[in-house]
C-alpha cells in the first residue's frame, strides 16, 4: 500500500473518535470530541455501537460505517480491541490511527509487546501510520485538529514532539498566554511507528517550523537520532527536555512509555555536542521558546543590566543572574551621570542591579534603557517587577493605562534604538485582585510580543541558555 | 534614660508618620498611614508642617506638638533632617524611631556614615531605639500595626527579621494566602541599633514565636551572631535566606544595606553546623515554613510516594524528587494488590509514581493515601495537580463541591490514619479561568491547614530540607 506523507497525516479534513460516548465526556473520547467541535474542525465523527447519537452528533457502530471519507481516527477502547479497530480502519482506507490507548509495552507484558508488532504489521499492509499508542495524538491548529480545549488555535512557528501526552497539552496551554503560537505539536508515546527520529527529521524540513522543542523519554535508535538532532539543529533551534534523568525518572520513564536510554550521560553529550538547548523541565522549555521568539535581537554576550525596584530584589538578581552565568558589567561614571539626570537620588542605587523609586513609570524604564543600552559590555536588559513591594499586584497601581500600555510603547522604542534584548520578569500575585492585574498586564505585554517571564531566576536561566545557544552556532549557516 | 524593652517596641498604642501628605500617598509615608488605618491601628498622627490635614485626620507640624503620647514614628522624611527629628521624638519621649528614609551609610559617603553615629548616640541618650535606617520597619498583627495594606493580620507563630523592607513586606504578603501567620516581622535595614542578632535572641525567648525566618546580607559582630543562632536553633527551627552569595551579590548587598559579610562559605558552614534551615529565596522560604506549619507530622525518612495523573509528571516528579535528595521506594506487591481493587487498570501506572485516571476523586485519592501509607519506608506523601491534562484549570473540573471540601476532609481522614505528612503540589493556572478555579481550591485547602506548594521541585526541595532538619536536630531537647 502507499502510505501517505507525514504532511498529509498532519492535514485531515474529517476524524473519528472510537469510543466516545455521551456518559463519558469527561474521559479523552469526549474530551477530544468537544475539543474538536470548539476549534471548529470540520469532520467530527463518534463511533460506539451503543448509542445513535453523541455530542449532538450522529454516533457510529464503527468507522466503516461512516459515509464519507475519514482522514483519521482517534482510538480510546482497550487494547483489547486494537487488532479490530485497525481491520475496521483499513476497510475504511484512513490514512492515520491515533491510539490514545495504553496497556501495550509500557507494561511490560509479553503479550502485549506481542500484540504490538501485530498492529504495526497490520497498519504497514493498510498502508496505515500509527501514532502512539499511549499518548494525545495530535494538535494541528492550521488544520483546527486539537486534543484539548483553551489550546492556541493561531498557527505559529514552534513545532513540538513529545513522547508524554501531558506534556504535549500543558506546553501550549501555558505557552500560549505567553504569546507562543504552534506549527504541530505531536504526542507520539510508546513510538510504535512514528517517533522521535522521523518527526525532528520533519520539522528540519517543515517550512511552517521554525524552533524544535521535543520532550524525550527514551530513543530507540542512537545513530538515526544522533544523525537527525545533528542536521536539525545547524538549521533550526532545538530544545530537549529528556525526562528521566535519575535512577527513579529512568524507572519511571520505563513503566511510562518502554523507554530504554541506556545512559543519560550520553545523550546529554549529545546535546551539548549539537548545540541543542537542553531544559529540565516544561516549564524551562516554554521559558526558553519564549526567549528564543520575543527577545530579540538575541544577545551578543552574556553582560546584563538589571532594572527595577528594592534592594532586596536587586540583591537576589545579582545572585541568581550570576549564578546562571550572565554577568552584570559595572556602570560607567559618565553614564551615571546621565541617568542621575532623571532618576531621583533618594532611595536610589546606582550599581547593577539599578534601583530607583521612579523605575515603575514606563517613561523612566524606557530612558534608562537606552542609557544603559550605550554601554558596550551590557548585551541585554532585564526589567524586573515581581516579588517587592512596588509590585503588589493588585492595588491598582499598574493598570492596563497607566502601565501596560505605554510600557509597551516605551520598550519598543529603547529596542529599537539599543538593538539589545530587553526581557520582562513579572513575579506572581498574591491573592484574586493581584492575580487579575497581574493577568491584565501581562496580556498587554505578551500581545505587543514582549518576552515575559515569570521569576527572575528563570529568566536569567533561559537568557543565559539562548545566548550560549546563539554564540556556538557562530556564523555556521545555521538560520 | 531607660531603654524601653523590645516587648514595649513591639507593643505601641500611638504612630506618628513624619512626611505624610495627601500629596504623595504612593510613597511610603503615605501608604503607611493608609495601611495602618486599613488594619485599625488606635492611634496613628500624620506629621508635615505644610499640612493641617491629611487622609482625614488632623496633621501636625512635629511629633512634639501632638496631643498625648506618642509611642513609635515613622520617619520618611530626607536624611539631612534625621538629627532634627530625633530631637523633636527625644522632646515627646517617644520609645521607637523607624527611619524608612535611606542615603546613610549604604551610601558610602564617610559624612553619611557619621552621621549615622550621631543619629544613634543621640537616640542612646534619649532612651529611644532605632529601627533601619533604610527599611519598610515593623509588622506586628497582634498590635494592628503594619507596613503595608493586604498583610495577613491574625496573629500567628512566624517571626521574620529582614535586612530588606522589600522582602519584609512580600514575605508576608505572598505568605499569608497559604495559611502562614506572623508574630513579629521586623524589617532592620542599616542595623545602626537593632540588629540581626538582638533580633534573632529576642526571637528565641518569645514565647508568641514558634519559628523564626531570617533574611540576612551581612552580620557585624560574628561571635555575637554564632551564639544566637545556637541558642535560637536549639530551641525553635530557623530558617536562613543569606542574600550576597555570588560576588556580584555581595557587591549589590553592599550598595543595599552596607553590609560586609566576609565569607559565604563561613556564614554557611555555620548555619549547617547550628542546623538552621538554608533557602535561596524568599518564596523557598514560605515553603519552608509551610512545610514546617502543615505538613505535620514531620517525615521520619526521606522516603516519599507520589500519587496524581500523568505519566510526562511522573516522570518529572521522579527526576525531581531524587534530586532534592528524596527516596521513591518501590510498592510492594501485596499493596499493588490492594490497590487494583479500587484504581481502574487501564492507564495505570502501578508504581512509584503512581498514576491512575481516577487520581482526582478525593475518594479515591484518601484510599490511596491510607493504603500507600501502610508501608513503613514511605514517609510522606505528595499529591500532585499540576503541570497536567486533569489539572486543567478552569475547565470546571476542580470547583470546591465537587474536589476542595471533599478533599479537605478525604485528605484529614488519610493523615489521621497513616501518622504521615502529606503534601499537595498544585501546579500554575495558565489564564484566568484557570486563576480563579485555582484560587478557590487553593484558598479551601489552605483554610483546612494542608500543606500547598505550587511546584513538585519546590515542594520536594522544602521537605527534604524540614527532613534533614528534624532528623538532625534528633532528641537533643528541641522543642
């Protein structure tokens, strides 16, 4: 059989969810079906031979059943069942089955590793591919093919392949608020038959990929890896999250997914061989990706000015920035001056960090800015405002109007005339009034795509990764 | 003159705010009179000659022509009029004098320096104690006295001494929506009088302190220091957030408070030989003390079973967990089979993590608790909702009928039972849906006395350190 290309599988027109029923909305199946009927994707079909109707929906016995063509199936009955429903799939000639099931390798049963081979043999001859099984497929939000709901339905460049299917949700469910927007995002599990390899093969080549981020458990074959992370990597940025990193995340990862990395010294080799951006979790990877996307132009060095407010903080940036490996160049006597032109001595600090009580007005943050920006050994510019006092979330001290607005305004103009990074650390709220100001700042910031993180040491983590990431790749011809 | 007590500091009845005006309530002064209104402070007297009246209240023109007594002024008037004013308190016999106004000593400058000298022999011979210079000064809930607004002001056993005002007021502040309660927070700045180690004895000896939390940059008299804390942590846990690990935090330490720790290494090795707690923040050291006030009782090992929905975070929580130096013993056959019975197979990972699709039944997490809680190398356990599909927040899923209230009292019940500490992660929301369901549930727990962290690695890093401290301090008499 032909079997069709991975950018056809990334493109299907109508689905099938097996094993959706309206007793069960609050399980994958149903989940996925409301899912797909809110992103406004234009083929939605339940299949379960118990009832007529679902969703609102007619309700199918089984797929070849359906009038029509369906591109793809989402499969959520026991394994039990998956020899049959890939017979009913190739009977329908679909072109991908996704099994969201799980109890196959990861088990550890023999049967069930058995049981395995003979689906992959089947869907070959269907000329079927498999994703998964034990995993949340697919979401495209070109083609409106989801696997949760509130994911970001704009297209954008970050493609991710994630051998977790949580992790496949989470990453643009707390991405996207961030102003991060995806290509494909692929939950790919036990790695039947597509995995790893073939999908970082893909995005190296996929016009709409512009950063890789993956999340790796285990790699099956090291040279076809080793080859693909190599030639991805001189083309686009790459993140790796590997999860199973100790004695207990390795175990763990073998129950989760069969994985079988033999040594994670080696892979982490690897990585640092190739120059991808590692992280230690999903949190990171959006932190780097959000680096990698709004602060621009990246840094030519790891000098940093920080600005802000309260010396506590200030003393805290210095440890964590410098801790993370940026360095904070000391500032020049003649730009002193300048900056003692418009910021008030009382209370003030005239180091780096730099702290001055008028440091929460946009039209100071901005001067000061491009003050600092002059000095040549400072490459980037953090603006922090989280965990003082000036920053107490929720007393309305930063409206949209007062600040987010023209700090918008403000910082990109002092880009644009520095040509230098500047980065955003917005502690958290307290309590319901600072989590809502703090929301609404942020979404101002965020939509004008401004890099915003969330602490001062993460930000300091991801800037320091980008800028290391950015010097190796030196002038190679990598894009 | 008589030197009143730290117990009569901590007590007065009567504030005057030197360098209020309606006009500048964003700055502290101004901010400090509506805090202490807000909270109901008896007595507060707003003090600027420009003024015959300010938010309300009858303004003065100096502290000696208010009418009756005057027990502690707030001073946030510039440092060129600090000798002035003490004369002016020195005439009221006032007992305190919080100066928040900075540009002493932390400037550099050697006629600051001085004049910090003559600042303290006057107050010396006019029996008052100074509070700072250069700080936010005190937070006493029990005495309705307050820093700031939005501060939790039922009384409770957390005493924190801060050489930064910044971190003295969001200590509290981000503190008190996850159950912590204060004592006495005392913000010292300079330390010209009051000082970290007069804090840290009185501390010891108050009987309304249960734990003591201490944010320190420098500590001038070592010998003095090293004998306090071995008293304080013999008696109470301590926990230390050093500020100036790094050479440039050291030199912005400097700049903030003047302070001149001369080594790191020293100051550490002495906090683990006197088996005080070290943080590296100041939200690590909320979890620290909310591990200490909730997460009873204590763990008796590092041995840890993790419980929630996910394999991606499970294997994170692994990797997480052995890093901060916990131990996931594996579950033993006879309690895997107890626990078929009421976890579904399908999509299960029976191990440690362990991972069950109807991990969000507060139901079904209590029997898992109680059933995982039999096994003697287990110790604690976590609950995590987090970084995950299940976790969805703002979906509906977690609204307090249907998980928080039932979970408080599932979650009761289990810890009753098994004699273990058990711990909830509760991941971040990512929009504002996602905020509010967060809050509401948080808030439930939280007012039930559980023990919530926002993190798996911030969670774990808190109870390996309250393990090691409570295995350290061993029987030796600590309370």
């Amino acid at each position: 059989m032909a079997v069709p290309s991975l950018d056809e599988i990334f493109m299907p027109r109508s689905v099938a969810v097996v094993g959706a029923s309206p007793e069960n909305f609050a399980t994958f199946a149903g989940f996925t079906v409301i899912a797909l009927l809110d992103a406004g994707f234009p083929a939605v079909y339940p299949v379960n031979p118990r009832y007529q109707e679902a969703f609102g929906l007619p309700c199918y016995a089984n797929v070849s059943s359906i009038p029509g063509t369906v591109d793809h199936v989402i499969v959520c009955i026991p394994a039990e069942k998956a020899l049959d429903v890939l017979d009913d799939c190739a009977a329908k000639h679909v072109k991908s089955v996704h099994f969201f099931t799980a109890g196959f390798s990861e088990s550890g049963e023999s049967e069930r590793v058995e049981l395995e081979a003979v689906m992959l043999s089947k869907a070959r001859a269907a000329g079927i591919r498999i994703i998964g099984p034990n995993c949340t497929g697919l979401f495209i939000p070109k083609a409106r093919l989801t696997c949760a709901t509130r994911l970001p339905l704009e297209p954008g460049p970050v493609a991710f392949l994630s051998q977790s299917g949580g992790h496949a949700q989470d990453l643009p469910l707390h991405a996207g608020p961030r102003g991060v927007r995806f290509s494909k995002v692929v939950s790919y599990g036990n790695a039947l038959d597509i995995g790893e390899c073939e999908l970082l093969e893909y995005f190296t080549d996929d016009p709409e990929t512009g950063i890789i981020a993956a999340y790796i458990e285990g790699v099956r074959d090291g040279e076809r890896f080793k080859k693909a992370l190599r030639r991805a990597s001189r083309k686009k940025p790459v993140i790796i999250y590997k999860g199973g990193i100790t004695e207990t995340g390795l175990r763990s990862a073998r129950s989760h997914t069969a994985s079988m990395t033999s040594s994670v010294q080696v892979f982490q080799a690897l990585c640092r061989q190739e120059n991808a951006i590692q992280v230690d979790d999903v949190q990171e990877m959006i932190d780097a990706i959000v680096a990698l996307s709004f602060a621009v132009p990246y840094p030519q060095g790891t000098g940093i000015a920080v600005i802000g407010q309260g010396g506590g903080p200030s003393v805290q940036a210095s440890d964590q920035l410098e801790s993370a490996g940026l360095a904070l160049p000391a500032i020049p006597p003649q730009i002193e001056a300048e900056l003692r032109q418009f910021l008030p001595m009382a209370g003030a600090i005239y180091t780096n960090p730099l702290d001055a009580t008028n440091l929460v007005f946009p039209q100071a943050i901005g001067e000061t800015i491009e003050v600092l920006g002059k000095v040549d050994q400072i490459h980037m510019m953090m603006y922090h405002m989280g965990f003082h006092p000036v920053s107490r979330w929720g007393e309305g001290r930063f409206s949209d109007d007062w600040f987010g607005r023209p700090m918008v305004e403000a910082l990109h103009n002092a880009v644009a005339k520095i040509k230098k990074p500047v980065i955003l650390a917005l502690g958290p709220a307290s309590d319901r009034a600072g989590m809502e100001e703090f929301l609404t700042v942020r979404e101002t910031l965020v939509g004008a795509k401004l890099p915003v993180f969330y602490s001062i040491d993460k930000a300091a983590l991801a800037m320091a990764r980008v800028e290391s990431w950015n010097r190796r790749r030196g002038s190679a011809g990598v894009s």
